[in-house]
C-alpha cells in the first residue's frame, strides 16, 4: 500500500513537471529555425551534406500541431514519430537547431510510461498527442519493441551531453522513468541477465492470447529485427540494456548516488559478460544476432546496434561485426546508422561511400526520414568529428577525412554555444560564437610531440583507442567571441 502510494505521488510529479516542460518548449521559437551550413572542397560531400538538409528540413512538423513542436521520426504517411527513429534522429535534429522538438517529443514519451502498460511508454505517438492507432489499440493491446525503454535513457544521456542540457537527465518526469525502467520494466519483462535465454516467449501477453492479432504476438518484442517471427531474444536487446545501465550509472554518478552507480555498472558486465559468453560464433567468427522458442541462434539484422550501444570491446571482434556488416545487404534504415559508426571506429573511407551513397538522388527508400539525418550525423559527427561532452564543458574534434580536402562548419548548436569549426589536413579553426568559454580539445591522427596553437608550440598528449588507433590532442580554453587555430608544427 505504501509502495502504491508511493508510486502515485511520483507519477502526480512527474505529470506536472510534464506541463512545464511543455510550457517552456512552446516558447523556444528559435529553435525550429535551421541555420547551420556547411562547405567542403569535395564537392560530392558538400552535396551529399544539403541534399541530406534539405530531405531532413521537409519533414519538420508544424509546431502549431496538437503534439507541439515535432520531426517526423517514422513512415512519413504516419505524421508520427516512434522511440527508434527519434533515438537516433535526434542528435541531427539539435544539428538542424530542433531543440525544442526533441524536447517536447522525448518529454511526451518518457510521461507516457504507465504501469497498466507493464511500464511501457507509446511506442510511437503522432501529431495530434495519441498514440499511433497503427501501433496501439489500448494498453493491454499494442506494438512494442522492448529496446525502446533502455533506449531512450541513452537518448536522453547523449543529448544532455550534446546540448548540456542537464533537464533532460534531472526533471522529475526523465527521473521516473529512468528509475522504473531499470527496475520495475526489467524485472515486468524477465530481463535480467540470467534470464535473457530462459525467459518466456510472451510475457505479459493479452489474455486470451491470440496470435494472429500483432498487438498480441508484438507486445513486447525482443529486439529491433522484426523479421523473425519466433524470436526469444534479440542480440541488440542485450546491448540496449548493457548500454542502459553503464548509462544510468553515470547519471547516478551526477547525483552523488555512488553505491547505485557502482551497482548498475556491475549489472551492465553482467550483461556484457552474457554477450560475450553466449552471443559470438567463433567459427564464423561473428555474433548471433537472434535465439529462437527453439533454443537455437541465428544470424541476420541486429549488428548494428553492437556499434550504436558500444557494447563490444574486443577490437578483433569489434573488426569482424564491422566487415560482416560491410559484406552483408542491408535496409537503408540500417545503413543510415553506418557512416557515424564507422568514423567512430576508424573505418572513414567507407563511412564517406556510404554517405554519397545514402545521401544519391537514386538511392531506393532515400525519403525515410532516418536516412537524411543519419547523412547529417555521418558528416558532423562521423567526418567533422564533433563530440561533446557537457560535464567537462569539452568539444573534442578531430577530422575523420584522409583527403586532402578542407570541410568547415558554421552555426552549429552545440553545449549551449555556437561555433564555427574548419578542418584542413593540417590545421583546424574553432570560433566561439556564443557567450560561454569552451574548453576544445583539437586532435589529430598519429602520435605527435607538439600542436601548435596560435604560434606557440604546445605538448600533444598521445591517446591510442581499443581499436589500436592512436591521435594526438590538446586542450585549449575557446573564449566567447575568439577563434583558435591549431596546426601540425
């Protein structure tokens, strides 16, 4: 009774920290207008970069709509957004300047997670505020992928990194939701560790079960690969919540909550230790990406999202998921994941091909609005190597393009400043045009003794990731309205 209450109390705060949220986005009109650009010697990039915004500025929803602000994060015939889509849109969409969408939708999702749903969010909403009827009838007969609740706590981390937003990971209503997730919806759900090939096919099922109705057999499935019909558990699932518990222990971290952090990053080895352990085929040397009611494993979709949870950390393994994904066909929704990805783990001439290839008139399916934003992130994040890191107040860059062409950007939005960022294949220039110093960390590929920053030789410090591949860097203080420039001695 006293949890009960407890509960209710929570979900009272969490609705009203809703309605200001809310009230605070409707206001942000600045922040549905796109002015970042981009030029670049290559031309084929510069192009690949505005056939990608001008895709990606098309599918902006009209704030005036009944959901508020919004992007369409789903079939375009929706008018609707769903938790994958939007995850994985929504650094882009803080590139086009759509703060206050990402806001307003990952606000409308996270309040939506209820009990009565097995404490499940709406796995896609559309612009009129409801649940789309494609994927909900009501909350004992509906669509879910079960990723989408560890999902959204990474989503939420990766854009208070990237804005320095910290509401995004401390209002009551992202608290709520982070808390039930990693408790309540894990143990709902059979998903602890131990019990990931154990589980029931359907837990939590409609009763009388009917499976021939997909709000039945698809509430609640094991993964991102809705291909199979008779899956019991998905590869990517077990790296959605090893990435959501490293996730919230860094959050917790935040709040001084070290003994709930040291727990969760043990419950996430547990995860990665099962991954390793059950999920690598030795002989084909790749992973699994499926286990079946049949007891057995399978490979097809999945291995993508080893990458986008960063849930490896065999570099060996880490290269075979790579060239398995690169020699396998694949949807352009999985595609359009690749060109950060790639960048991220040393492989940028393929990230380039995939970007022109993506971002070509030609390409089939190029309208799904993931395609045009993962073409932004691919050049921003992937080529521009544009990271954030808000805690630190740190810009970390470092140009992914072996070429001998120059790239710039202007009027990116990022740790609640704006800069310019210029790239050549000895030099980098980094313009603050907001009102807070930046503390930029400038690297460069290979092992250097010195950086020299504005005319003074600066020491680099070496840094060699788990793939083996080392850069150089140093930090420098970017003061409001200063622009730095670093070059190779």
């Amino acid at each position: 009774m006293v949890q009960n209450t407890w509960i209710i109390l929570k979900q009272a705060a969490y609705r009203l920290s809703f309605l200001l949220l809310t009230c605070c986005v409707c206001f942000d009109s600045r922040s549905q207008v796109s002015s970042i650009e981009f030029s670049s010697s290559d031309t084929a990039l510069q192009n690949s970069f505005y056939r990608a915004k001008e895709m990606a500025l098309s599918y902006k929803g009209d704030p005036g709509d009944p959901i508020g602000p919004w992007y369409e994060a789903a079939l375009p015939s929706r008018n609707a957004f769903c938790i994958r889509d939007v995850s994985h849109q929504s650094i882009a969409a803080e590139i086009l300047g759509w703060k206050a969408a990402n806001k307003n939708m990952l606000t409308k999702l996270v309040t939506n997670i209820s009990e009565a749903k097995d404490w499940c969010a709406y796995w896609e909403m559309n612009k009129f505020g409801k649940p789309a009827p494609e994927d909900y009838r009501n909350d004992r007969e509906f669509w879910y992928n079960l990723n989408a609740n560890f999902e959204l706590i990474y989503t939420c981390w990766r854009l208070y990194l990237w804005t320095g937003d910290s509401s995004y990971i401390t209002t009551p209503a992202f608290k709520f939701f982070f808390d039930r997730t990693v408790k309540d919806y894990l143990e709902r759900w059979i998903l602890q560790a131990d019990s990931l090939l154990k589980r029931p096919a359907h837990p939590n099922a409609p009763v009388p079960y009917n499976n021939k109705d997909y709000f039945h057999s698809s509430r609640g499935l094991p993964s991102y690969n809705e291909a199979v019909a008779d899956m019991r558990m998905g590869v990517d699932l077990v790296a959605a919540i090893y990435r959501a518990m490293k996730t919230y222990a860094a959050i917790a971290l935040m709040r001084g909550e070290h003994q709930l952090a040291a727990k969760h990053l043990a419950k996430a080895e547990k995860y990665r230790q099962h991954l390793e352990t059950f999920w690598w085929n030795k002989d084909a040397r790749s992973y699994y990406t499926y286990f079946t009611d049949q007891q057995t494993f399978g490979r097809g979709e999945g291995g993508t999202y080893l990458l986008w949870y960063d849930a490896l950390t065999d570099s060996s393994r880490i290269r075979s998921t790579i060239e398995h994904l690169l020699s396998m066909p694949s949807n352009v929704e999985n595609l359009s994941y690749l060109p950060y990805q790639l960048c991220r783990y040393g492989y940028p001439e393929e990230a380039y091909r995939y970007i022109l290839y993506l971002a070509h008139p030609a390409t089939k399916r190029r309208e799904y609005p993931e395609v045009s934003f993962g073409v932004i992130e691919g050049i921003v994040q992937g080529i521009m190597g544009v990271e954030a890191d808000a805690p630190s107040n740190r810009l970390t860059t470092i140009y992914n393009n072996k070429s001998a062409n120059s790239s710039e950007l202007r009027n990116l939005d990022i740790l609640v400043s704006r800069i310019d960022l210029k790239h050549w294949p000895k030099g980098s220039t980094l313009t603050n045009n907001g009102k807070k110093t930046i503390n930029w960390r400038v690297s460069f590929h290979g092992r250097l003794s010195f950086i020299q920053v504005d005319g003074k030789k600066i020491r680099a410090i070496p840094k060699t990731n788990r793939m083996g591949n080392t850069c150089s860097y140093v930090d420098v203080k970017v003061l409001p309205g200063k622009t730095i420039m670093a070059i190779l001695p």
